[in-house]
C-alpha cells in the first residue's frame, strides 16, 4: 500500500502550500487558476503558443514532448513526457507516467491540450484528478476530428475545432475560429 | 541557407533523398536538414535527427528558404517568420503517416502567400532549381486572432462548480489537515 500512501502526504504539502498562499494572498479567492497545457512538440505546441494570451493571470505549467523549450508564459520550466501515438503501444505507459507526475506535482484546475496523443492521454488523466478539460483540435484536421480529439470527446467538457465544417457534422463541437 | 525538416515523430525519405540528390546534383553545401528518426545516410546535406525546439526557431529565422512536409507547424513557422516554404505531403498510401491529413494540408495551405506546394519530387526539383525567385510573406502576428482568444478566455474564466473528484479530493485534504487520518494509515 506504500505507492498509495505517498500521494496524499504529497497532497497534505500542497495543501498546506496552498495556505500559506492564502495567508499571504487577498482571501480564497486569490489563488490564480491552475492551468495545465499540453501540446507534442512541432505544429501542436506552435497552435498552443499562439493562444496563450487567453491564460494570461492563470498560473500556467506547459508540458511538451521536446528538450529545450521556453515556456510562452509564465515561469515554470516545461515539463517533457515522453512522446507516443497510436502505432507505438509501448510509449504510452511512458507518456502516463510523465504525465501523472506532472498533474502530482502541479495539480490542475484546468487541463487544455491542442494535441496530439500525450495531451489526449492527459486529458483522461484529468479527469481521475477532477479538472476541468478543453482540448483544441489541430488545424490540420480540416475534413474529419483527429483520433485523439474523437477520442477525448467524451471527457472533455469543451471540444473545439477549427473548421465550420467539421463542427457541423458532430453535435456538442464548437467552432471558434482559427488560430491564424 | 536552405532548411529542410520534416518532424519529429516518422521518417520521411522520399523528401528527404529528393533533397539530397538535388543538392548533390547542384554542388549546394548549405542545405541544413532535420530528417528525423531514419536509417538514410545523406551525402550532400548537413543532417541531423532532431533539434532543441528553440535551437530549430533559431535555424528557421536564419535560413533563407524552408522545405518541409505538410505539418502544420512548419508552414505557420514560415508564415510567422515571413520564409518562403516548399511543402510536400506526407502519402499514407506509401505507409508515410497515418493517415491523409498532410494532402488535405496541402489542399488548405497551398494557394497561400509565400506557400509552394510540390506534390511530388519533379515539381520539387523544379522549385528548388527556382530557390531565389520564391518569396515568402509576412503575413501572421505570433498571436491567434483575438475573438478566438476572447472566446477561449471566456471558457477558461467561466465559473464551475467544483467536479465531484474534486469535492471528494477536497473533503479528503481537509480531513488529513486537521490531524486525522485514512482508514489505511
């Protein structure tokens, strides 16, 4: 039962953490949104830099599946996972492992991802963890959903895509524009 | 500069060999070229498999023309940076990605600006034989469209109640706070 326990005695830290922000914050409500966003490295993470404007005053921890990337805001270092798809069964315990230490340590209220594979594993993870989740599909996909935003739908509370045409064909998918 | 890439995650030799062979052809020695997870031995090209994110941002601003397979992120890369990109799709009908979203790609982005789409290697050739005559297009800020941003904004600011795992989690911290402990300690 050990690997049960240590996650709550991580959880007691973070909350305890999480009053010391209080007291030294304006109330309960001072405590920025968590967001955590994760998008592979290439096209995905290029469409999640160009949203970032709409986290801004979240306290926002990037994950990704490459070395050496700044974060486009805020402070926190990105986390790397490793990276995995659909052919490649044998990385996706990987890509879990990443990821469920990445939401131990930072503990999400919200989970948004533009894709791929790992950021689709992330947010079934969030829902184990009880945030809320937004995934972006790429606008690459311009004549069907992705794999992995078909496969999310069911778990995440806002599904985007970036063609008026696919939304029409899929109820509950909103179409909010490009990124371009 | 030329700068060649094709991702990350699949290799791409029939991009990449075409490339090789022109630059050997033409006795180009300035062609950088990112060519992923491959076992092809380019002869001509300065290869390498993969690249620090920002080190690549860096090569992409420096070079004077990119080539590269349909991904989205090379293509928005060159429309940041104002290059002229050449994109050729990857065919999931030669076994070169999983499926045909990179053609569909093409479809999308090839009639823009400063976008050159070869569909195959002689069209290929013929626009790298044309390297200085391509022009790029300045034509995307860093950002997304702010109305887009707004509407994300709005969702990521809409108020929740807290999800039951939540409301659980939290009952659970606050118990462990004040001194109690699980059934299980």
């Amino acid at each position: 039962m050990a690997s049960w326990r240590t996650p709550f005695v991580a959880d007691v830290a973070m909350a305890a953490d999480r009053q010391a922000d209080h007291d030294g914050g304006h109330g309960l409500d001072a405590r920025p949104l968590r967001v955590l966003l994760v998008a592979s490295a290439g096209g995905h993470w290029i469409e999640l830099t160009r949203l970032v404007d709409a986290f801004a005053g979240c306290d926002c921890q990037f994950v990704s599946t490459a070395c050496g990337m700044t974060p486009p805001l805020g402070t926190r270092p990105v986390i790397v996972v490793a990276d995995t798809a659909r052919d490649a069964k044998a990385t996706i315990l990987g890509a879990i492992r990443g990821l469920w230490g990445a939401f131990r340590r930072f503990d999400p209220d919200l989970v948004v991802s533009t894709g791929a594979a790992p950021g689709a594993l992330a947010l079934y993870v969030a829902r184990l963890f009880g945030a809320r989740t937004i995934w972006i599909d790429s606008i690459a996909n311009s004549e069907r959903l992705s794999l992995s935003g078909s496969l999310v739908r069911p778990v995440a509370d806002l599904t985007v895509t970036q063609w008026p045409e696919v939304a029409a064909r899929h109820p509950r998918l909103r179409y909010l524009g490009q990124i371009l | 500069m030329i700068l060649l890439s094709v991702g990350t995650q699949l290799p791409f030799d029939r991009l990449v060999g075409a490339v090789d062979r022109w630059a050997e052809a033409r006795g180009r020695d300035d062609v950088v070229a990112q060519i992923g997870p491959t076992t092809y031995r380019p002869r001509a090209l300065q290869a390498f498999a993969h690249a620090d994110h920002d080190r690549f941002r860096e090569l992409q601003a420096e070079c004077a023309l990119m080539v590269s397979h349909a991904g989205t992120g090379s293509i928005i890369a060159a429309m940041e940076l104002g290059k002229p990109i050449i994109i050729m799709p990857r065919d999931h009908r030669r076994g070169e990605h999983r499926n045909g979203h990179q053609l569909a790609t093409l479809r999308e982005f090839g009639t823009r600006q400063g976008v050159y789409p070869a569909e195959d290697e002689a069209t290929l050739v013929d626009l790298l034989d044309r390297a200085d005559s391509l022009q790029g297009c300045p034509c995307l800020t860093p950002r997304a469209p702010a109305d887009f941003v707004a509407h994300l904004a709005a969702h990521v600011r809409a108020p929740s109640p807290p999800t039951l795992v939540r409301r659980i989690r939290n009952l659970w911290q606050g118990s462990t706070i004040s001194g109690q402990v699980g059934p299980w300690n």
